[in-house]
C-alpha cells in the first residue's frame, strides 16, 4: 500500500506533498477551531496508535501479503483530522519499519487519508442519524469503501508516473480485497460499539449547546 | 439483549484476528524490497527480492554510473540472483524496477570495483602471457591491485607458508557460498520488527499527543483567564 521512494516522479512527489501540506494545515485547522478540539486528541491519538499497528497485521494472499489499513474508521471518527493523525502513524511508519518513505510522505499521506476524510464526510451523516445495527452496517461499507478509494489513488500515482494504469489498479485493487472484507468488518464492529457506547464520539462541534445540523456533521462551519 | 450481542460481535472480530495472526505468513512484509550486490571473483554478484523471501525472477537490474549514465543491465535468476561483469572504474548503481511502485536502489563502491577489475587483469593476464608486459608495467604501478600470493602469518608473525593465487580464489568462492545462507538471515533479520520497535512507535504517538492536549489546554487556560 504504501509507495516507496524512488518509485514516482517528481513531479507526482512534489504535487502530492504541497496537497498533504494543504490537508495538515486544514486538519490542525479543524482541531484548532473545534469547539470540542481538546476531546478530539485523545481519539485521534488511539486512531493513529491503530493505523500504525494495523500495518502489521497481514493478510496473506499467495505468495505475497497485504495488511490493514484501518483508514476508513479514522475518517469516520476524526473528520479532517485525520490528516494530522494518520500523517503521525505514516512518519513512524516509515521511520521504525521503512515503509514507503520519508520523500514519499506526502503522496502516502494523500492516498491514505484523503479517501479517509472523503468517507467521513460522505458517511459520518448518515451514521448519527441511524440505529446502532444499521450504522454499523453503513461504518462497514465506509471502511471498506475506504481501502478501494486508497488503491484507486494508489494506482493514480503509479499511472501518473509511467506505469501501465490498468495493469497497477488491478493488481493493487484485486489484492486488497480480503483487506475491504476484514476492515469492513472491523470497522461494522467498531462502529457498533461507538454508537452503543459512546455516541458523541463521531459529533465533531455540536454538544448540546450547538443544534445538531447535516452542516456541522460534515465538519463545516454553520 | 443488546449487551451480549456487541459482545459477541467482539468475540467475533477477536476471532478473525486471531485467524489472520495464526496463519503462517511471513515475518516480513512483501511490500518492502531488499536489494544488495558484492564482489564475486572477477564478477559482480547480486540479490533481488521481497523482504519475506521472496525472490524476485526475471527483473531486469539496470546499471547506472555516477553521472546517471547507463553502463549495462543485467537480469535476475530463478532464485533473484544476477551477475555482472564491470568494466569501469567507477562507483556502479543498480537500479530495479518490480513493478506496482517497489523500486530498489543499491550501489557498490569504487573500491570494491577497482578490486573486481584487478582480479580480471590478472586473470586475462594470466591467460595471454603475451600481452602481458603492459600490464605487468600498469600492476607495478600499483602494486596494491597484485593480487599476490597471502602469507599466512604464524603467532610470532613469521611467514609461515604462502597461498598461491588459484587456491586462494577456490577458498574466496567456498567462504563466499558458505556465507551466503548467512548474508540472507541477516539481511531477513533486520528487517524484523520486534515488539520494541512496535512499543516505541505507539509510546511516540501518544507522547507527541499528550504535547499537543497540552499545548491546546494550555491556549484553553489562557484564553479562560484573559
């Protein structure tokens, strides 16, 4: 999943990383802004922790392997900042394990969070407004939803750098299915519990005071 | 009611990683490329593959000299070995493509090229006598690329017997197949990841964190007494 160094252009590098600069900012934005922002970092912290461990869990296909993500449950938890979060678990990625690479941040950080935010914004919605067993089904659908997004944008890069786009998509895609599968499932159960247990956890701005609108559920200012 | 179903889901979910963590995969992630070349004799010698094992068959390793200009390529076994003869004096950088973004990128130092070529000398040398009194001149201009014959030197650093050159090179080969197994449980062995790596990872998330709750709070406590 993730892109090493070396593997792109420049130009596809240099794009990627003004882009993930773009979405840090706005994400630091967001949390800064929140009215509820303190909250927040405490989940984004064990959402990150779970992005960075998640990439040790493998899925074996063939002779080769993939492994969890774990971006969609962010996107759905964090909004817009799961940009900063996922950026932390990408760096000590690359830095303890020597994934992808610290030229290649950037790019990395684009394909994994943004189908992430994408997913939130697209499902966060409709997840507050249903009942635990269909929010569930709707948390599993966005997490799965997620991965497809990340290897389409995955591919996007490949493609943009010379390489055959249909022959990388399929290749990427194809192989991430048991990936969908089980973060679609883990993310079904992860959203079972938040919307039994602690629904609050997925409002980003409204607590009471502030009336609970779809405009504030996106994460915008109403 | 409710209850005992998110828990069983949980017992559910436990389950599926229990499942996945079960299964015999590898200790290494195939997403990562591990490349390395060294000197072989008159030949340079080279190892492409994933990082849990496996090899990579039939990839084509480009060779690059400093400047970025190709001088050569060469293309990778069944088992992702490849060889290459270097002609030129200078560093050598290997360049290989494995397709879906894994690139991997190695080099071999000056040095050791300069001792590859010296045992080719010697050895078309030793071949053609005949033209060999240009080069006989060019080694005693340095005398360092000889390769001549090893003393091996007793406790008291007397010479104690000497090694001719073609024994010595049928000991470098042995030495060199021997270690082979070797180089490669080194090579798997860090790019383990052990469960501290892991630990500090996670410690380094929270920290950086715990920094940021602290900072906003202290902005919060702030604006709160302003």
């Amino acid at each position: 999943m993730h892109i090493m160094d070396g593997a792109l252009s420049q130009e596809v590098i240099i794009i990627g990383s003004a882009c993930a600069v773009a979405g840090l900012g706005w994400g630091l934005y967001k949390l800064g802004t929140d009215q509820h922002g303190l909250e927040k970092i405490p989940a984004a912290a064990v959402l990150s922790a779970t992005f960075f461990v998640a990439s040790l869990i493998h899925v074996p296909i063939g002779v080769s392997s993939v492994h969890l993500i774990m971006n969609g449950l962010a996107g759905l938890v964090l909004g817009a900042v799961a940009f900063p979060a996922l950026f932390v678990g990408l760096l000590l990625q690359a830095v303890f394990f020597g994934f992808g690479g610290v030229t290649v941040l950037g790019i990395n950080l684009m394909n994994i969070a943004l189908p992430a935010v994408l997913v939130g914004m697209a499902f966060r919605p409709l997840i507050l407004k249903a009942s635990p067993k269909k929010a569930a089904f709707l948390g599993g659908v966005a997490g799965a939803l997620a991965i497809a997004l990340t290897t389409l944008c995955v591919a996007l890069c490949l493609l943009l750098s010379g390489e055959a786009f249909f022959v990388a998509a399929q290749l990427v895609f194809v192989s991430h299915i048991p990936v969908m599968v089980i973060e679609g499932l883990v993310s079904a159960a992860a959203l079972y519990l938040i919307c039994k247990v602690k629904p609050e956890l997925l409002q980003t701005v409204s607590h009471g005071k502030t009336v609970q609108t779809p405009l504030n559920n996106l994460g915008l200012k109403s | 009611m409710y209850l005992t179903f998110s828990l069983r889901i949980m017992v559910f979910i436990s389950l599926i990683f229990a499942f996945i963590l079960s299964l015999p995969v590898p200790s290494a992630f195939a997403h990562k490329v591990i490349a390395s070349a060294f000197t072989s004799g008159e030949i340079l010698e080279g190892e492409v593959g994933f990082s849990n094992g496996d090899v990579a068959q039939d990839i084509l390793v480009e060779v690059f000299d400093p400047d970025g200009e190709k001088i050569g390529e060469a293309r990778t076994d069944a088992e992702g070995f490849f060889t290459f003869r270097p002609t030129l004096p200078v560093k050598h950088l290997f360049k290989a493509d494995l397709g879906a973004g894994h690139i991997a990128n190695f080099s071999m130092s000056k040095d050791d090229i300069l001792r590859v070529l010296a045992k080719q000398q010697a050895s078309s040398s030793k071949a053609s006598p005949v033209q060999g009194h240009s080069e006989a001149r060019e080694e005693a201009s340095a005398p360092e690329n000889r390769p001549a014959p090893v003393h091996v030197l007793a406790r008291d650093g007397r010479a104690q017997a000497a090694i001719p050159p073609e024994l010595q090179d049928m000991l470098e080969t042995a030495v060199r197949n021997e270690i082979r197994p070797l180089r490669r449980e080194i090579t798997a062995y860090k790019e383990k990841n052990d469960l501290q790596a892991i630990l500090g990872g996670i410690g380094y998330i929270f920290g950086l964190f715990g920094l940021g709750f602290y900072l906003m709070a202290r902005q919060k406590m702030k604006a709160l007494r302003s």
